[in-house]
C-alpha cells in the first residue's frame, strides 16, 4: 500500500509514484472483450491474426479500467479524492495476455479552487509500461478532484 495524499496542497508537478505491476491472463482479457468489447482481436486468438495486431491483445479499455483499479487501490488518492471529470488516453502499443506492465502516476499540474472551497485539480498522468521491453501500452492524463 502506497501512503496516501493528505490534501492537495501536498502535492507538486513533478513527483511521481511507482505503484506496482499487473498482469492481464488470457481469460480476463476475453471475459472482459465478450462483456464489453466484443471485438474479434480482443476474443479469438485465431482470428485476431487477421487484425492489424497480429495476435489476442487486450482491450484498450480493460488496460485503462485495470490500471485505474491499481492506482486507486493503491491507497495514494484514499484520503482525498473526490471524483473527476475527464481522462485522456493514449495506446501507443497494445497489451497481450500475460505481460507484465509497471504502473507510474506523474503529477503534472496541480490548482487549488479559485471559489474558496477546500478542494482543488490535480491532473496526474497514468502510465503502463511493459516490464519486458520498456514500451509504454497505457498512458492516461486524468482530471482528478481532491480534497485540500
């Protein structure tokens, strides 16, 4: 577990957490896709070698939805966050079934409430990198609300 932010006013662009890795199996990968991706390269690895993939990989949204799952379930944010309202996302290359990604949170911009309120925005960048070569699968720039 990862010690939590206390308020908003802690934090600074720039600091950084490691918070881990995770690995997709192949029956959370198609469980996933046939509830809610259901597309042919994310459920039939025969198939999925006529993708431009070549082979079964995850669904982008399931590599968001996990990665999201750790940094919360990290702990970091449990004292202060308050929701949010907008996150960017990039694939820059896809996941397969059984490979390993580090998770990284960046803070890159930090604004208290101009209304006075005991809150503010932090936009902190979510990245997942495969262990085995470096290469980044997942990089989410979200918009979060936190207490201060």
């Amino acid at each position: 577990m990862t010690e939590p932010i206390r308020s908003l006013d802690d934090l600074a662009p720039g600091m950084a957490w490691d918070l881990g890795t995770l690995t997709l199996s192949h029956e959370e990968v198609v469980a996933f896709a046939a509830k809610y991706d259901p597309q042919y390269f994310h459920l039939d690895p025969e198939a999925a070698r006529e993708s431009i993939f070549g082979e079964l990989v995850a669904s982008g949204l399931h590599t968001l939805s996990a990665v999201f799952g750790r940094v919360m379930g990290s702990g970091l944010l449990r004292e202060v966050s308050l929701g949010g309202n907008q996150i960017d996302t990039k694939w820059p290359a896809p996941l397969r079934p059984g490979e390993e990604i580090a998770i990284r949170t960046e803070v890159l911009e930090v604004r208290p409430s101009r209304s006075g309120r005991p809150l503010g925005v932090a936009k902190l960048k979510h990245t997942g990198r495969r262990v085995a070569d470096g290469v980044v699968v997942i990089e989410a720039v979200g918009t979060h609300f936190l207490r201060r």
